[in-house]
C-alpha cells in the first residue's frame, strides 16, 4: 500500500494542533483510506504545551510522529529536515 507523509513544522500551536491532526486523519480515515499515512511533526522548540499535547496524541495514534528541535530553525529548513524522515 503506498503512504503518505505529512509534514507540520509547528511552533507554540497549543491552541490548534489538536484540530488539525483531528482534520488530518479525518481527510485520511475517509477520503484518503486506502493509503497509509504518516504525520510528522517538527516543533521548534516551543514554549507552550505543544510537544506536551503532542506527546499525548502520539501515545494513542500510530500515524503521529514527533520531531523536537532543540531551537527554532525556521520555516523553511525545519520542515526540509523532517522530509528526510518522511517514509511516504
């Protein structure tokens, strides 16, 4: 089966990131079902409780899979870095 890598760079998303991995695996679950897929997400080194909801999410969906950076790279070199981890 093929699969699908999404990639989100995030910082300091508390107060979305838990809509967006429910609309993400929505679109998967649904639409997209006969695909396999992953979500990676690179965080850069928020301050919130992002990587916290983060690791919650993680803990019960497969699909979820966590990047922390140690500082903030940006938004272009942090998401290139999580495609090398990408599998889709």
């Amino acid at each position: 089966m093929k699969k699908i890598s999404v990639v989100t760079a995030c910082y300091n998303e508390e107060e979305n990131v838990g809509e967006l991995i429910a609309r993400v695996k929505n679109i998967m679950t649904t639409k997209l079902s006969h695909y396999e897929y992953e979500h990676i997400f690179i965080d850069n080194s928020s301050d919130d409780k992002t990587v916290e909801i983060l690791k919650e999410e993680a803990e019960s969906d497969k699909h979820i899979k966590i990047i922390v950076n140690s500082r903030n790279f940006g938004h272009v070199r942090s998401p290139s870095y999580a495609l090398l981890y990408a599998k889709g």
